[in-house]
C-alpha cells in the first residue's frame, strides 16, 4: 500500500497539514470543527479515529485539497 499524499500533524496548538512527498506543511490553525465518520460518528479534535477520518478527507480530493491548502505555484 502506497503512502498518502496527505497527513494531517496534530501540534499542541493546532494542526498542520503535510504534502508527504514534498514534506512541506502548511497551518491548518486550531479552529478545525467536527468532522464525521463514514457511519455518520460525529469526531472532533482529541476523539479516536478523528486524524484518521480528517486524512481521509484531505486525501478523497488530492486535487482539491492542493488547491485548498498549497495553492499554486507552491513546489
């Protein structure tokens, strides 16, 4: 299994958001709400399964997180 492209990095005072073949991070800040499992679990920061579910995201739209988080022109 490959690795993805994306990993959410949890720091004491917020989340970073790491392109793993470049190993570049940008902030993610501390405001990161709910996000909800695919049984429909809700899961907020400090929850099990909760970084898991958030890459999970990220990495469902590669394209679209790029764009989100690096903009262009960001390698």
């Amino acid at each position: 299994m490959s690795q993805p492209t994306f990993s959410v990095i949890e720091y004491s005072t917020g989340f970073g958001l790491q392109h793993n073949a470049t190993g570049k991070v940008r902030w993610m800040g501390d405001g990161v709400d709910t996000i909800f499992a695919e049984d429909g679990t809700p899961l907020w920061p400090g929850t099990p399964g909760f970084i898991k579910a958030w890459e999970e995201a990220l990495n469902s739209n590669e394209d679209e997180t790029l764009e989100a988080y690096f903009g262009q022109g960001w390698e």
